[in-house]
C-alpha cells in the first residue's frame, strides 16, 4: 500500500539521499552526469544531498511509504538558482567527483534547464527527482507522490514539467497525464532525455496502483 503522503523530516535527508543513490545507481541521466564508474555513487549521493537539502527551504521533498517513495518538487515561480545550491553543499559534488566531472554536469544541466524554459517560458510546479526503493517499485509509491504534486498544482493553476531520460518511463507519465514536449541530449554523452509537461488542471486519469517506477527530474 502507498500509505499517506507527507513531507520529509530535515532530520532524515541522509535517509532520502540513501533511497536515491539505490533508485539511480543504473540511470542514463546520472551515468551521463557522472562517467567514472568509480567515483558515480560519491557523485549521485553529493548531488542528491544538496539538491535535497536546497529543495527542503526552496521547494517540497514529499515521502509516501515511510521514505521509500521520494519526490523533489520546485514550486512555481521558485526555479533551482546557483546561491541556494551553494548554500546547500553543491560543492561537495566537485569533491566526491572531481572538477571536470562537476563542470560537465554543469554544462549538460544548463542544456535541460534551457529546453524547460522553450516549452515552459513561465512558472511551473517541476518535478526534480521521482525515486523509489527498488524493491519497492509497482507498489503504487510513485503513483501516490504523482498524485499529491498533480493535486497541488490544481490548487495552484500551475502546469508541471519533468525530465526523464528513461524511454519506458514515457509511456508511465503519459497515463498520469503527461505528454512529450521536447527532447534533447546530454552533451556529448549520446544519453537521450524527453521533456514532458502536464496541464496542471486535473487532465489525466491516475493509472491503477503498482505502475510506480524509479525516474529522475533535472537536477
């Protein structure tokens, strides 16, 4: 069962992080990000770690199944901005992975953020980061962390935009609503990745619980 969405205690950011680096050891998107398989985990974990911790004073971290499922939201009119990433120890990603690793990760991140503002110029609710314990995927987790962001962006009129550079995961957002509106690469890596957008005003019928998949948003 699903269970109750709520937010994330600041006290269990280390856990989140844990649940993540689990969900994405494997992602095209983060193996894009990080190349060196020796120092990937280091390098998923330190960016997860700041992007949660800037999303837990900028944005919202829900947890549905007692901190298995994650979701990473920006609110509308908050986009992810350099000082609270500072601020939140995206410094500590150059360190677990080197410099060039980090500077990539900037150039490819610049990519996917300019492909949101083409198809979305204005404010948006933007789904970061969807990740789920592996073993506890097609639970319903990632259905329910859906459905939560998808009833506050009705409330807010906002529409809501995420990246994902799992095609298989194409046709999981569609049946929540969802629908491609761009793609691009990442860098020169040859790692594909499709920009989706849902409407925000309640389109999109919610698929039968057990369709949840891990999936990373644009951080």
């Amino acid at each position: 069962m699903a269970g109750d969405v709520v937010d994330l205690p600041a006290d269990a950011i280390e856990d989140a992080v844990g649940v993540l680096g689990r969900a994405f050891a494997h992602d095209p998107m983060y193996g894009a990000y990080f190349p060196d398989p020796a120092r990937r985990t280091a390098g998923i974990d330190a960016l997860n770690r700041a992007v949660l911790r800037m999303a837990h004073g900028h944005g919202e971290v829900r947890v549905a199944g007692g901190g298995r499922g994650v979701a990473v939201w920006m609110r509308p009119g908050a986009p992810v901005a350099p000082w609270p990433m500072l601020r939140a120890g995206v410094l500590g990603v150059p360190k677990a992975a080197g410099w060039a690793t980090f500077l990539r990760f900037v150039g490819m991140d610049a990519g996917v953020e300019a492909l949101r503002r083409r198809h979305v110029p204005g404010p948006c609710r933007h789904l970061l980061i969807l990740a789920v314990e592996p073993d506890s995927q097609r639970s319903g987790l990632g259905s329910a962390l859906i459905a939560d962001g998808r009833a506050r962006a009705e409330r807010e009129g906002s529409p809501i935009w995420l990246e994902t550079s799992v095609e298989a995961n194409v046709g999981y957002y569609r049946r929540h609503g969802f629908d491609v509106t761009g793609e691009g690469t990442l860098g020169r890596s040859g790692t594909r990745y499709w920009g989706m957008l849902h409407p925000g005003s309640g389109h999109g019928a919610d698929p039968p619980i057990g369709g949840a998949r891990r999936d990373a948003g644009a951080v």
